[in-house]
C-alpha cells in the first residue's frame, strides 16, 4: 500500500483518551475522547465495564487504520489505574488481531526524549513541541490536553522510528 495511503492511529490510554490519526505524512485529526463522560452518555454508568463498552466503541470508529501505536504504561502505583489500563490494552489487542493491524508501543521516557529531546519533559513540554508543530489544541504554555498532545507525540516518534515524518 503506498505511504500515502496509509492511516496510522496513535493513543494515549487513560479514561482522558489522547488520539491522533495520521494519513500518510499528514496528521489529519487528533482530539480527546472522555471515556468516563462517554460510558455515561451511551450507557448510564461510569463503570470499568461501560468504560471499555465506550472504548470499543471509540476503536470502532477506526476499521480503516492500517496501523495502531500507544505510550507503553509501566510502574503505575495505583492499582486500580494499572488494572484498566491494562484492560484496554487487551482490548487494543484484540482489536488490532482481529483487523489483523499490526500494534506498536512506546515507552514514556523514549517518547519524551524522542519528542522534545529529554527523556524527563513535563507536560507542558510536550504540549509546547506540539503547538511548535502546528497543532492548535491545548493553551500555550499550559499542559491542558496533554493526552491529545502525547498521541500527537507517539505518531511523530513512531514515523521517525520507520525513517518517516508527519507533520500538520
């Protein structure tokens, strides 16, 4: 399939679902999904079960991507946190199976560094490589809509891991 055709769907998992999707060299559209706001709305409960129901939902959304890359998650120290968001990556798993997508992670600390150049940036950081890039969500200098950010992160690493760039 040509590079131009491509559809790459990138997401920084949490209840504040980050996502960005990219067409060939072009990101195309990213936003924020609230699961917990969307468990409500569709199914009249913010549960962990009709929060995965929303996020299938969401994934749904997405039968034409080619490919799927999220922040990897490691040493979280809330249980509870830890538990769903490995329950949405099972779910991611069975999605991209299913579709036959192939799945990339990447971990926080090489997203960052790959990002803005230091593996330790804070959220504002990461916000403010973005709006360098062109993006017009969040606030300047804030680190509202971090999450949109980080999966606005993950395509341009992940691009650049395969010798390839996006860009607005």
């Amino acid at each position: 399939m040509a590079g131009t055709d491509r559809y790459v769907l990138a997401l920084d998992l949490g209840s504040s679902l980050g996502w960005a999707l990219s067409q060939g060299s072009k990101i195309i559209n990213s936003g924020i999904y609230d699961l917990k706001a969307e468990a409500k709305r569709s199914f009249g409960s913010d549960h962990r079960a009709a929060k995965k129901l929303a996020f299938q939902e969401f994934l749904n959304k997405f039968v034409m991507v080619h490919e799927v890359v999220f922040e990897d998650i490691r040493g979280l120290d809330r249980y509870g946190d830890t538990f769903f968001l490995y329950n949405l990556i099972g779910d991611l798993e069975m999605f991209c199976f299913g579709s036959k997508k192939p799945m990339g992670k990447i971990h926080s600390m090489t997203l960052k560094k790959g990002f803005t150049g230091s593996g330790k940036a804070s959220k504002e950081d990461m916000c403010e490589q973005a709006h360098s890039m062109g993006w017009k969500g969040g606030k300047h200098g804030t680190a509202r809509d971090n999450d949109e950010a980080d999966a606005i992160a993950l395509l341009v690493v992940h691009s650049r891991n395969q010798r390839r760039e996006v860009s607005f």
